[in-house]
C-alpha cells in the first residue's frame, strides 16, 4: 500500500469529474501521479471508471504509458495511483508555439502508444489533450 500522506501534491488538471495531482514524496525523490473524483461523494459511475483504469495496470508499460500502482484511500476518498513518468497533459502546451520537430515527435510517440494499446485488445474511448501526457524527458527537444 501507498502512503499518500508523505507526498506533497500540485494539480495538473482538473475538469467537472476527475483531478490529476502529481506527488512528490518528502522523503525522497520519488513521485506519483494521483486521479481522484471532484466530488467529496463520487458516484459509483465514477469509482468504477477508477477502478476500470486500475485493471488495465498488468497491460500497460511504462514505456508508453502512466501506469497504475494503486487504488488507495486519501482526502477521504478513493484514488487512483499511477507510476509518474514525469510528464504533463499535452493541453498545458497548447496556447504556445510548438516547433515542428517536437510536434512531430509528440504525434510519432501518441500514434505508438495507441497503436501498443490496440495491439493489446485496449480501446481508449476518451482520446483528447487533457487525457494523453507526454513525457518531456522522452519527446526531448524545445518546444
């Protein structure tokens, strides 16, 4: 089980249903990404998409994905806890000029991903800015 209490947390994104904190851990270097819903009661609806992301941890590599960790309780509330590659939600680049060849990394490196995630019987029925991250450390170069 994750300690939760040992991390500081900064919001990512947040929209009506869900919030994506990243964790940084106080005593070492370490740190997580954490979706926990908006709502102090969440509905089920929302608890079982939680719970339908957690399922697909044994599926995914770190290499192309954030995986889960962990379903674990903090804030008084379920959350879902994922490996944290470092990265950001590609809308927090959007409003500012991207050069070309970071772009076309960025494209390369989601069509590989989603094409790992179709080889694996995964469709992701929510592909938007906010719901894909990019690791700056793996599309290098300025953007």
């Amino acid at each position: 089980m994750i300690e939760l209490s040992t991390y500081v947390f900064d919001v990512l994104r947040k929209d009506e249903e869900v919030i994506l904190y990243r964790g940084r851990s106080k005593d070492d270097a370490s740190q997580v990404l954490v979706l926990s819903p908006v709502a102090e009661y969440p509905t089920l609806e929302s608890l079982k998409r939680l719970e339908h992301e957690y399922s697909f941890r044994e599926e995914l590599d770190p290499a192309w994905a954030a995986r889960p960790m962990a379903m674990a309780r903090h804030w008084d509330r379920t959350v879902l806890v994922m490996e944290d590659p470092g990265s950001l939600p590609v809308d927090r680049l959007l409003g500012q000029p991207l050069n070309v060849a970071f772009s076309l990394r960025l494209a390369i490196s989601l069509s590989s991903a989603i094409g790992q995630l179709h080889q694996r019987g995964i469709v992701h029925k929510d592909l938007k800015p906010a719901n894909v991250l990019v690791s700056l450390r793996k599309v290098s170069g300025p953007y």
